[in-house]
C-alpha cells in the first residue's frame, strides 16, 4: 500500500490530482459568475466543470492502480508477437503458393485476348 501512495510516482500523480480539481472548481466557480450574470451557455458549464474533475478523479484512481508489467510479462507478449509473424508469413507464403498454382488458363486467355485488342487498337490510333 506505501508504494501504490507514497512512491514518487504516486506523489506526483497526487500533485497533478490537486491541481487538476483545483482548476475545475475555480473553472466552475467563474462559470457560476457568468450563469448568475445572465450568459445562460455558462449554466451548462458550471455542471461540465465538475463533470471534468470527477473524470480526473477517476484517471487518478485508474493510474494510481494501474499494475507494471512485469518482465515474465513482458517476454510472453515478444513470444506471442513472434509466433503470430510466424504464422503471417507462412500464411502469406501459402498464399501465394496457392495463387501461383490456381492460375486459371481460361483467364490467362481472355487476359491475352485483351492485350491484343488493346494493341490493335493503339496500332489503329498511330496509323491517323
């Protein structure tokens, strides 16, 4: 528990804390002013204000919380990461295995034909 409070990390997420609702509350308060004054757009501010520092209380909490990653951690995700390239490129290679060998003859025909056509007309437009 000392160390989720008390370690430097923690002070300085504390200070950031202070200071953030700090802020807000003075924020919230200015907004009050201007609401009271007759900007009626400043009511909604005076509620977003301390809308903003209850998220900042709740980012506090979340990071004061938050769980290192330990190094045992750490080398299961590599592992993991290095497993799954290996299996993206043997997927990949497959891949074009697979398409090299489904090359449909048909196709290849009609692609022929089209690059014939495709000559015989730019040989049409050269000759006018």
């Amino acid at each position: 528990m000392k160390e989720t409070f008390f370690s430097a990390r923690a002070v300085g997420l504390h200070f950031a804390l202070l200071a953030w609702l700090a802020m807000c509350g003075a924020a919230s308060y200015w907004q009050i002013g201007r609401a009271a004054a007759g900007n009626q757009l400043s009511f909604l501010y005076a509620i977003e204000w301390p809308c903003f520092a209850i998220m900042g209380f709740f980012g506090w909490w979340a990071l004061l919380h938050m769980e290192k990653v330990t190094e045992h951690q750490e080398q299961a995700r590599r592992d993991y990461e290095a497993l799954m390239r290996s299996k993206a490129a043997e997927a990949r290679l497959a891949a074009e295995q697979q398409q090299a060998e489904a090359d449909d003859p048909a196709l290849a025909a009609y692609n022929d034909h089209l690059a014939a056509l495709s000559e015989r007309d730019a040989s049409r437009k050269g000759e006018n």
